[in-house]
C-alpha cells in the first residue's frame, strides 16, 4: 500500500504511573528525587502521543486524499 507509515513508538504499553511520595517521608532528596522521575516520565509519555499524533494525522490525511 503505497503512503503507509508504521509507527515505532511504543504505543500500545501505557505510560507507568508517576510515583508518589511517601507521607512519612523527611528526606527532601527524595522529594526531588521523585519530582525528576515523574517529569522524565510526564515528557517520555508526551513524546509519545505527540508522536502519534503526527502519525495519526499524516495517515488520515493520505486516507481522505485515496478515498
């Protein structure tokens, strides 16, 4: 099929869920620690449907000018 793209994004496994901190926690450095965990993990996920998007986007736009 001519105009096809695949994506190779791992779309299909869903991003893991960002970590809490601990209540009890006095530590400030794993405060920190978790903040810049759950911020790599917020821009690795938007990356992701960014990119889906632009595929999704792309193939829609090839389907309507075939059909």
């Amino acid at each position: 099929m001519t105009g096809v793209q695949t994506c190779a994004l791992p779309i299909s496994t869903p991003c893991r869920d960002l970590e809490l901190i601990p209540e009890d926690t006095d530590k400030l450095s794993l405060v920190a620690n978790t903040v810049v965990d759950n911020y790599a993990q917020y821009d690795y996920c938007k990356s992701i449907v960014s990119e889906w998007i632009e595929w999704y986007t792309t193939q829609k736009k090839i389907f309507d000018e075939v059909k």
